[in-house]
C-alpha cells in the first residue's frame, strides 16, 4: 500500500514537492509495531501534518490523495475514545484507573491505592453450659457480621469521597468487584450518576492489559447503547 501511494504521488506531483512527504511516510511506517499493534493503523501526510494513528477498530485498506484528509475512521473513532475511570474494589484495598479505549494506567498518588486498615476486633466474655455457648457463638457471628459490613460500607464511603478528586460530571466510571462489595459500594456512593456499568467478579489479580480488555468491552457497549438513544430521539 506504501509503494500505491508513492506512485499515486508522483503521477500526480512533482517529486520536489513531494519528497518530505514521502520521506514522513517512511518514518512514520518504521514506528509501526507489528508485534503488538492495534486493530488498524492510519497514516496521515502533509506539507503541515505528519500522523500515524492506531484504530480500535479494523479498518479497510484505502489510499486518499485529495487536498484535504478523508477522516471518516478519525470521527467514528473520537465517538468512543473518551476518558474514563475504573474502580477496583476489595474488602483489604481499592485500586483506580485512567482509561481511553482499552488502555488503562493505574494511579498512584496519596490516595490510591486505598489499603483498608480497619481490622475487626471484638470480644466478649460468656459463662454458662455448652447450649448457651451455642447460643452466645450464634449471637457473636451475627454482631461480626454486621461490624463487618459497617467497617466496609465506611471503606467504601472514604473511597466515594476520594473519587470527588477524579470524577466530573462529566466523567465514566466502571466499577468492578466481587457481589457483596459493589452492593456496599452502590449503597454509599454519591457517583450514580457518572457510573457506565458495573462488572461482578474478583479481578484484583488482573494486569493493566487484561483488565482494560474487560473495561473497554463495558465502555464500548455502552457507548453503543448511548448511540442508539441518540438515534431514536433524533428519530422522534
């Protein structure tokens, strides 16, 4: 495809005018990481502009020599590569993330990762025979119980505030954690309405790259949900 555009260059051009573009062309094609690339690669070449973008998406291989860029990928893409935020959350830590399309970096500054230093300490003293040591153990398991998810729910409700120096209003967030944890977290948070979507399951063992594969399907499909409300108000 490279060597299309040269010749459609110099059918067109003469090869003064064109040789920086050509030779911007290579340079950029030389950055290209075939080993690890995105689903689609654009290159865009002028006297003023020299742009090598990575797609989302697969695109279809196409050569434009006109007097302005044709853009129409530029634009579907700028739909969906907005910022957003992930929430990882733990009962022992909550870990938060930039993200734009299926790229995430964690943050790491004086309030993430949250470590949730509250331990549970509680102790009574009980006398009495074997059945009301029975009744006593039923009792405490259920006084721990509730101690435990008061502890979480103010963990929680520490991280919610933390967010107000990450979150606008007009910032996504995804939020992921085990069941329990995002019922405690959706029962204190003050962030519902910037809140994509969230996603059960324990990833706290994921990297970057796998956990941004999950996230991006989240934020991709919402966005495509957002679309298609677009489309029906325009409609009505």
């Amino acid at each position: 495809i490279m060597q299309e555009v040269r010749s459609g260059l110099l059918n067109k051009y003469d090869n003064a005018i064109i040789a920086p573009m050509i030779m911007a062309m290579d340079e950029l094609y030389e950055q290209i990481d075939f080993t690890h690339n995105a689903e689609g690669i654009g290159i865009f070449v002028s006297a003023h502009v020299k742009k090598l973008i990575p797609f989302f998406f697969p695109v279809k291989e196409r050569v434009t020599i006109a007097q302005s860029f044709d853009i129409r990928d530029l634009l579907y893409e700028s739909y969906y590569n907005i910022p957003y935020v992930v929430l990882l959350l733990s009962q022992k830590e909550t870990r938060l993330f930039n993200g734009r399309l299926n790229a995430l970096t964690e943050i790491t500054d004086m309030h993430f990762p949250q470590k949730n230093e509250a331990e549970y300490e509680y102790s009574r003293h009980t006398r009495g025979n074997s059945n009301v040591g029975h009744s006593f153990m039923k009792e405490f398991d259920k006084d721990k119980s509730t101690m435990e998810e008061i502890r979480l729910k103010n963990f929680f409700r520490e991280t919610d505030k933390l967010l107000n120096s990450y979150v606008n209003n007009g910032t996504y967030l995804i939020i992921t954690g085990e069941n329990k944890d995002l019922s405690c977290f959706r029962q204190v948070t003050s962030h519902e309405h910037n809140i994509a979507c969230y996603i059960p399951g324990n990833y706290t063992t994921y990297n970057e790259h796998e956990l941004g594969a999950l996230t991006w399907k989240a934020m991709n499909l919402f966005q495509d949900n957002n679309k298609e409300r677009l489309v029906s108000d325009f409609k009505e």
